[in-house]
C-alpha cells in the first residue's frame, strides 16, 4: 500500500484486521521498522483525537513525527490556481507540498470539506494536489469526504465487542447545531459495506448520502424500525449533501429536530446495543448524558483503538518503502 486514502487502499480487509489484532498484542514488535522515517503530520482543522493517536502509533514503530498546523505559526495557503496572489495569503501549496513533502518519508494530511462547492469536495482537490506534487505517500487524517483511519478503528472495535456473526448496525444521523462535513458517515458506510454486517442507515428525509457509499445498505426512514434489534448504534451528524435532485442544499442543515437525539427510549428498541461515535461529541444534542456514560457506551475504547488503526496503517505503508 502506497498512500492510504480509503477503504479501497486495502486490499484484503480480514488480514487488515487480522494484523491490527496482532499490533494490540504488542504494540511494540516493530519499533525499529520506522528507524530513521519521518511522518509528517500537516493539519489544516483542529484534532485531538487524530494527532495523538497518529503520533503515538509512529513513535511505536519507531518513526521520527513534525507537526505543523497550517492556521497556527504557518503562512496562510492559497490553494486556487492561476489566482494573483494579492491578499493575505503569503505561500502557495503549489510551493508549500514540496517542500514539506522534502523534510519527510510519509505526509499525513487533515483537510477538512469546505462545504461549498461540492465538486471541489468531493473530487478532493486538496488531498489529490498532496497526491500529485509530494512525491511521498500521502495518509488521510480526514480529507474532504472520507475519514478512513476513524473507520477503521470503528471496523476493529465492532469486531472486539460483537457476539453475532453477523451483526447489525445502525448508523444514525443526530442534531447538530453546526453544518458539518459527511466524511465519517460516507466512510463509516464504505468499510462496514465490506463487513460480515447488516448495515441500516436511517436520517431525515434530505439526508441521503453520496449513494457510491452506501450501496451495501439498508436506508431506512422509520427511525424506530431501523433501531430494532441492533447490535451497534453508529451516531453522527452531517450536513446535507443534496444528491442530484437537490445539489444546493449541500452543506446545508435541513434539520434541527431534536427528537433524532440518541436517547435510552431509542436504545430500548436494540439488542442492548453498544453505543458508537467518532468523537467530538455534543451531549445532549448528539446523544444524552444518559447513554454515553452508560456501561453499552464504547466510545473511549473506540477512539483508543484509533492507535491501533493507524499504526497498522503506517506499518503497512512503511513495509512498502
Ligand atoms: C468533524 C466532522 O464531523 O467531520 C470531525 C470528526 C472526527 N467534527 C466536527 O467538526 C465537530
Ligand atoms: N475522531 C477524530 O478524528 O477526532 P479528532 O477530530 O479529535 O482528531
């Protein structure tokens, strides 16, 4: 595996499992594989989650880490081409990759959709340019419209804590009080799609997701028969990507309704379902107070495992220097 984008980017999912299994073992077997490599970590959008847990995973395998958050000490980006550079943006990316790209082995990018102009999103500009001038591997730290390390790490924690073979989850929207971008939910659907599950995805009506992603799923409307009998509930907000019939409301919020909160009336309906959500999260918009600190929240172990995701991800990219 050269750049580590999507869920396409592995081949075989049971072995990816299967080592990532292997790496909680013992999170140390292959400190000395990153010896003398460099990642380099560039963010455009706030992290908590993704910058540990990614700087942890390379410092196991033994790499050397910068950081460098491009809205804090950098120079502001201009990132249109063929623009004359007269306003407050001092460097272009087209210089900027490069050069960043120089000082490392593997550049990690977090680029955040601008909700705006879905075409630019969702053919990922940003993360394609990194593609295209660093010359290095590029790992996805959240791009645009996938989030793939997050995925992952859900895929590791559903196969830690699921009794059934076949388990179901339910990806639910929930409120939010800003619009945000639909990268955990797509990719949410892109890698449970390629596991032994049934997957439901319910939301509001305007809610429907970029059908590439979510051909393995079930779309179901009734909040209350989607939650029946499941074995993970998956809560996240996004904002609307407005399909074909609608393209303008992209980026939009079609829905404050704060009856789609995961409450414990909603859980009753599961199979004492676990409880599932990227983070951060907002209590008592999101989810209730109630649920998250309850015993069937996993919501730490699943942002723990983010270790795990990526250092088996960085691993592989390693292998293939
Ligand atoms: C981001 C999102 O929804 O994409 C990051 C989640 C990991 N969330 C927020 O901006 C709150
Ligand atoms: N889940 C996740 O990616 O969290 P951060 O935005 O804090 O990195």
């Amino acid at each position: 595996m050269k750049h580590f984008i999507s869920a396409d980017c592995i081949t075989n999912m049971t072995y990816a499992l299967n080592e990532a299994k292997e790496i909680k073992k013992n999170r140390f077997a292959y400190s000395t594989l990153g010896r003398n490599r460099t990642l380099l970590m560039v963010f455009f959008n706030s992290s908590l989650r993704t910058r540990l847990s990614t700087q942890k995973a390379a410092m196991n395998l033994g790499m050397n880490v910068m950081i460098l958050d491009i809205n804090n000490g950098a120079w502001k980006l201009e990132t249109e081409k063929g623009v004359i550079m007269d306003s407050d943006k001092a460097e272009h990316i087209l210089e900027a990759i490069p050069v960043m790209s120089s000082y490392c082995d593997i550049i990690a990018v977090r680029s955040f959709a601008g909700l705006t102009d879905r075409s630019k999103d969702y053919n990922e500009e940003i993360l394609d340019m990194f593609i295209r001038y660093s010359g290095k591997p590029v790992l996805n730290m959240e791009s645009a419209t996938l989030h793939p390390l997050q995925s992952f790490a859900d895929l590791i924690t559903i196969e830690e804590y699921r009794k059934k073979r076949h388990p179901k989850i339910v990806l639910t929207w929930a409120p939010h009080p800003r619009p945000l971008p639909q990268a955990v939910a797509n990719s949410f659907a892109q890698w449970t799609g390629r596991y032994d599950a049934e997957l439901v995805i319910t939301h509001p009506e305007g809610y429907e997701l970029d059908g590439k992603y979510t051909a393995n799923a079930t779309i179901e409307y009734d909040r209350e028969k989607a939650f029946e009998g499941a074995d993970f509930v998956y809560a996240k907000n996004w904002s609307a990507y407005g399909g074909t019939d609608n393209p303008e409301n992209y980026g939009k919020i079609l829905s404050e309704d704060r009856t789609w909160t995961v409450d414990s009336r909603i859980m009753s309906l599961t199979d004492n379902a676990y409880f599932m959500h990227c983070l951060p999260v907002r209590r008592n918009m999101i989810v209730t107070d109630e649920v998250i600190d309850s015993p069937r929240s996993i919501v730490i172990q699943e942002a723990a495992n983010r270790e795990i995701s990526a250092q088996t991800v960085l691993k592989m990219m390693l292998e293939e220097l």
